[in-house]
C-alpha cells in the first residue's frame, strides 16, 4: 500500500512539472520570465488563481475552457500534464524503488533522473513548436549532469573521468555557439545538437545514447516515407526536429535500459 500511495505521489509530482513545462513551452521562445511572472490566460491576459492550475483536475473542470474569457484552452496542455505524469511514474517503477527498502543511490538516481528528464521534456516540446533548442534549458541540463556526476566521484567512488571530458567538449562548443556563432549570425542549431546528443551519451552511458540513435534515425526514416508516400511538405528534412525526437527516445530509452539493469 506504501509502494501505492508513493507512485500515485510520483505521477502526481509530474503532472505539476508538466505544467510547468506548458508555461515554459510558451514563454521561453517569446523571451519571457517563467518563474516569477504568474500564470495568465494567453487569449485575455486574466492572471490566473490557484484553483485554475491544478494539473488535469482544473482542465477537465473548466471543459478546456479558460475561466474568464471561455476561449477553449489547447489541449496539448492536457496531454503534456498526462504524458509528464506518465513518464515519472514509468521512470520511477524502471528503477524498482520501493519505501519499504529504500536504497539512497535509487533514491538520489530518482531525484536526478527526473531533473534529467524535466529538461529533456521542455526542449522536446519547444522544438516541436518552433525547431529550436532553449539554450537556458540545455545549461540546466549540464548544471543537473554536473552536479550528478560530483555526487557519483564523491559518495559512490565512480569513476567519471571520461564524463568529465565530455562535460569539457561541451563547455567548448557552448563557448563557440556563444561567441563565434552569434557573430557571423550562423544558426546554431547544429552546435546545440551535438551538445544535446553529448548529453544524452553522459546520462544514459554510451549504450543508452546507441539506442536513442537508432530509434531516432527508424523514427525520422519512417516520418519521411509516410510523408514521401502522401507528398507532404519536400522541405520537410531541412525543418526536422531533430531534438525533439532525440529527447522523446531518449526518455524511452533510459526507462528500457533501467528496467534490464534493475529487474536482472
């Protein structure tokens, strides 16, 4: 019953960082503040009370509809709130972690790994919307991995030292998309990638980040035949949201991988 109730807690917490996620999926391209500028209606501008934004529950309430202008909410909103909540709850039976024998290493691997996770989810979905990657989020998502990595060097004696010099590679590329880049105004969407992809190779090993590999390339093959067979969009490959499909099967991923390593 305590392994229940703290899966229900799991989702729960996801749902909120799902909707978190909604607001920075909106504001961050537009170059606005999401943390201390509260929540408004995007239609009317009414900011909104606390019984408007309880994840799923105000929704369903409210019938996709905003309170105080009725002007129908997307329902990506919604989605993003369940999925989110979903790949918490995933994550968290992957690694097995139960409250009746609690391990500190799967406790601390939960807490990172759904940092880890939160990142991937709003670069995923600003780049869907816009094909671009939020250069604010991709630093948070180093900060979390280097912070991850000090705690593995000093309480669990792991070697990082391979890690280190990817963290390395990657302060030099955001040192070039920075400076270089900015100045001859070449977009930096590659650069950006490769750093995500380095990323990704840290927090899910080498053979997390093959498996990601490998699914974006069927998953971006088969798109493209789809769309090859119904004459959609020719310029389509030169826009592909290529972040967008290396985080979404990069979650996949590390909940496969955790559920081979922890279940054998």
């Amino acid at each position: 019953m305590e392994t229940i109730i703290f899966y229900v807690l799991i989702f729960i917490i996801g749902t909120l960082f799902g909707s978190f996620s909604t607001l920075a999926v909106y504001r961050l391209p537009l170059h606005k503040d999401i943390t201390h500028e509260r929540s408004f209606c995007p239609k009317c501008n009414h900011k909104l009370s606390f019984w408007d934004m309880w994840p799923i529950i105000s929704y369903i309430l409210l019938v996709g509809k905003c309170r105080y202008c009725k002007e129908k909410i997307r329902i990506r909103y919604l989605l993003l709130e369940i999925f989110t909540g979903l790949v918490f709850l995933l994550f968290a039976i992957s690694i097995n972690i139960s409250l009746a024998h609690i391990e500190i290493s799967k406790l601390v691997y939960l807490i990172f790994g759904i940092l880890y996770i939160s990142g991937l989810i709003i670069i995923a979905g600003i780049d869907k919307e816009n094909r671009k990657i939020s250069k604010g989020i991709l630093t948070y998502e180093i900060v979390v991995l280097s912070i991850y990595m000090i705690y593995l060097y000093i309480v669990e004696k792991t070697n990082i030292y391979r890690y280190v010099i990817y963290l390395f590679v990657i302060l030099i590329l955001l040192l070039i998309d920075t400076i270089k880049l900015r100045k001859l105004k070449v977009d930096s969407y590659l650069v950006q990638t490769i750093i995500l992809c380095i990323v990704q190779a840290i927090f899910t090993y080498s053979y997390g980040f093959v498996i990601t590999t490998a699914m974006v390339l069927f998953t971006i093959v088969i798109e493209l035949v789809i769309r090859k067979i119904f004459k959609k969009d020719k310029q389509y490959l030169e826009k592909l949201p290529i972040a967008y499909y290396l985080c979404i099967t990069n979650i996949i991923s590390i909940i496969i991988i955790n559920i081979l390593a922890f279940r054998i």
